[in-house]
C-alpha cells in the first residue's frame, strides 16, 4: 500500500496521554450502548513480518480483545452511511522540535462512508511550519554555546497547495494528484467490489469485520489509552507491504452510551519513526443521515479540474490478494 493516509478510520487524540489505566476484566464485555492517499479498494496480503505473536498476549487477554473486536464488528454493522470532520497532525523531522515536537503540518478534513464499498475523504486545509531564516554571524564572532536549546523560530503558514483527495464509487477508485494534474480512475475488478473498502488506505475505520482485523494484524490492548469510556488498541502489521508503510497503530474507540461505537482517535507510526495522529469529531458527526443530493456527490465519479488530464491506471498486480497466513 503506497504512503498511508491513514484518515483510517482508517492512528490518535488519547494516544498521546502517558497515564496507565487499568485493564478491564475479560468477563466484562465492553458494554457499547446507544503523505498521498492510496488506492482503498484492496490490500496486498504477503509473507508475514514476524513468524509469532509479539505481543503474545495470555488467553486473558486475548479473550478481552477478541469481545472488543467483536462489540465494534456488531456495531458497525449498524453504521450504513456516516459523515465526520477530522484534524490530522504529521509528525517528521522538519517540525518545530523534530518527530517528537509539535507538527510539521495541522491539516483539516472531511470523509464520508456509504456502505458496503464507497468512500471520500479530502483534506480541506493545511498549514505547513515554516521555519524562520537563521540571522548569519558576524565576522569574527566566535559562536556561543547556549545552556539549553533555543526554542524553534518560525510559524505556520496557510498552504496554497490542494490537500489530498480520493473517491471510491464502488467500482473505481479517483485518485487526485495535484502536482501532475492529473485524475487517476483505477477500475476495481468485479471480484474485488463490495466490502474491500474496509481494507483501504486508513486500517479500523471504514467498518471492523474482526476475522480481517486478527488476519492482518497483532493487536492488543494499550493499557495507556484505555481509560474510562475509551478502549485502546495498539496493532501491528503482520504483512510485508502493511508494514513498509507502518510499524504500529494506536487505534482509541469510543464506548459512550448513546454514541457512535468507532475510533475517536488514530496514530499512525511509520518504520522512519515520524507519525500521524487523526482526531475524529464524534460530537458532530452525522450518523445514518436522511441521503441527501450533498451526501451523494461525495461518492460521484468526479470531473478532471480544467487544465487537468484524466489517466486511467489498473490496479497494481502487487495488490491483488493472495493466501493469508495462518
């Protein structure tokens, strides 16, 4: 899966506290009650990256996670189309302080899913940090060796450039690169169509079937996150091409009474150590809305901007799905 969105429900806004909580009791289910964007039709399933569980969690444990799977594959199911806003932060080392400092960009954005196989995601803004340009030394000024490391200089600034944007229709998937100007229309194979959105560009959040959760992914529960009416899961890949796109995924599910059963956050970490963290806006989120003409266009095979060329690509052969493994 080329770079990762990850919108994902598609990693996380709890993520980031450092408090431990305690870890539910397995007998208590949890009680649910009322970098460019790549192609998010499929996922490639190749040699595993580790031959056993690092986790490897007690059947305790396991059991725990597997209720939680379980609750959220129940839940989804109850979730056929769904409207929400998101603030996604990207860590790397051109921010303020480097990967562990405040962004390199604040980006906002919308998405959209209408099940079993359509889906829109965009960001809509983003402000890059622009460092300030270092004043030279004077001539035959010795430097100086500060006591503690100067905070950055700079500021973050509106981007001119157009955020990502991609468009699942069912049968397509609409890719915009800006840089080229050029639509990329990607038909998905018949065999191919229906739920395989859930396996796109952002992992645990368009739906939980749980068996393709566990098939894809180690995961346990992240004592850190878990607090309250929130439910902390870290994963980690189990295929090849998942994790030469990620290392680990800090997913924090919402388990309000009255609320939408889905990740309120998502962290994303890439093998380069730089991370990308998604804060999903529940409170206004719009869940099983009436269809309306605005919902709709968002899943419509949209047009070339003027100027822009349209470019048919099939899906790559390093897509196509193969044996999972055991």
């Amino acid at each position: 899966m080329p770079r990762t969105l990850f919108l994902v429900a598609i990693g996380c806004l709890a993520a980031a506290s450092t408090a431990p909580a305690q870890q539910p009791a397995a007998t208590a289910p949890p009680a649910a009650q009322p970098n460019q964007p790549t192609q998010p039709a499929v996922h490639p399933q190749v040699p595993t990256v580790a031959q056993h569980d690092p986790f490897n969690l007690s059947p305790k444990e396991q059991a725990y996670i597997n209720q939680v799977l379980d609750t959220w594959e129940k839940k989804s199911d109850e979730i056929n189309n769904i409207y929400v806003e998101f603030s996604r932060e990207r860590h790397t080392i051109i921010g303020p302080a480097g990967i562990n400092g405040p962004p390199a960009v604040k980006e906002k954005g919308k998405l959209a899913y209408h099940q079993p196989d359509r889906g829109s995601f965009q960001i809509t803004e983003a402000h890059e940090w622009k460092a300030a340009a270092q004043p030279l030394p004077q001539p035959n000024q010795l430097p100086q060796q500060p006591q503690q490391a100067p905070a950055a200089q700079g500021k973050y600034e509106l981007s001119e450039e157009p955020g990502e944007h991609w468009v699942c229709s069912g049968d397509k998937i609409f890719q915009f690169r800006h840089l080229k100007k050029q639509l990329v229309v990607t038909p998905i194979p018949k065999e191919m169509q229906g739920k395989e959105i859930v396996n796109g560009p952002l992992p645990f959040l368009f739906g939980a079937e749980a068996d393709k959760l566990k098939k894809r992914f180690f995961m346990k529960l992240d004592k850190d996150t878990t607090r309250g009416t929130l439910i902390g899961i870290h994963a980690k890949p189990k295929f090849m091409a998942d994790a030469s796109e990620y290392s680990d995924i800090y997913v924090v599910l919402q388990n309000a009474a009255g609320k939408p059963f889905m990740p309120i956050g998502i962290r994303v970490v890439h093998p380069n150590r730089s991370w990308d963290e998604y804060v999903f806006n529940l409170e206004d989120a719009q869940v099983n809305p009436t269809i309306a003409g605005w919902f709709s266009a968002m899943f419509q095979e949209p047009r070339a901007p003027f100027g822009w060329k349209k470019v048919i690509e099939p899906l790559r052969q390093a897509q196509q799905p193969q044996t999972a493994p055991k």
